[in-house]
C-alpha cells in the first residue's frame, strides 16, 4: 500500500470559441491564462499536448497530470480537443476571443487541414510568442504537430531533452 500522501493536481477546464467551433482545452497547473500573467512565476514554457482521435481532451487527464508532476510542476500542460469534437456543457460558459485571427478563414474546419489551421489559431491567440512550446502529439496529432512545425517556422518550438531515471 502506497503510503505517500498524494497532492492534488489542478486540471482546469475550459470551453473556448476557436475559428468559430466550440474547443475543449484542459490545463494542467495553476497557469489558465499565460497572456495576462506577468508575474515572475509565469513560466516559460508551455507544454502542448494534441489529441490523437476521437480528439477527446478527457481521456488524456492521467496523461498530462503525469507529465506535469514529472516535470516537478514547473511548466504548464495543456491539452486542446479537436474543433467540434467536444461540446460545452449547457451551464459552462463559451470563452471567445476578439484577437482570433483565423476565425473567417478556416473553410473545413472539421477536415484535417482545417484540424491544423485550428490549432495554429490556438497558439497564436492563446500563447505568448515568446512562449517556448514542446508539441505532444498522440496518432493524428503527431501529423498535426508536425504540420505546424512546416507551417509555421516562427513559432518558439522547443526539443525536450528526455532522461532515464537511475
């Protein structure tokens, strides 16, 4: 029997208006809104997980609280849906953005080009740019991931350097 008291790790959910389409992002740590933090406690680097399909944030909950606890809790881990793949429950509030660039120019949001584009949109409207980004991508998101590697070259894409523990 484990005997280790287990602390909590925060998962907030939110449902924003992403290219027009309802989009579930799930954020791991005390970190939801990395724009309009200055604090000398915001971080530097946001990890990002994408979903592989059916694109469901959900299932990934196990996942990124233990990526985030093995990064010792100093960076924040976010996990967005795909576009139209998880629907607001009916008393949660749909989070919109003024600043979403791309909201008019996605034509087949829910193709998977338009999957790409979506998830450009995020980032550029929802991540700092001089925010450093590791890119998770799960099955289809692994495409997606690199899609935005070639499509968007300016983006601070960081490498995560991986040890075995001893």
């Amino acid at each position: 029997m484990d005997s280790e008291i287990k602390e909590e790790i925060p998962v907030h959910e939110e449902f924003i208006l992403c290219c027009g389409v309802e989009t579930q992002v799930l954020k791991c740590g005390p970190w939801t809104d990395l724009f309009n933090d200055q604090s000398a406690n915001r971080p530097k680097l946001l990890i990002f997980v994408i979903t592989g399909n059916p694109g469901f944030s959900a299932a990934y909950v196990p996942f990124v609280k233990a990526l985030y606890s093995s990064v010792n809790k100093h960076f924040p881990v976010w996990v967005i849906s795909h576009a139209g793949h998880a629907l607001a429950p009916k008393d949660k509030k749909i989070l919109t953005t003024s600043d979403d660039p791309n909201a008019q120019e996605v034509k087949d949001i829910y193709g998977l080009c338009g999957q790409v584009e979506h998830k450009l949109a995020f980032l550029r409207t929802h991540v700092p740019k001089e925010m450093k980004l590791v890119l998770i991508g799960h099955s289809i998101g692994c495409y997606i991931s690199l899609q935005i590697l070639k499509l968007a070259p300016e983006l601070p894409l960081t490498l995560p350097t991986l040890r075995a523990k001893k």
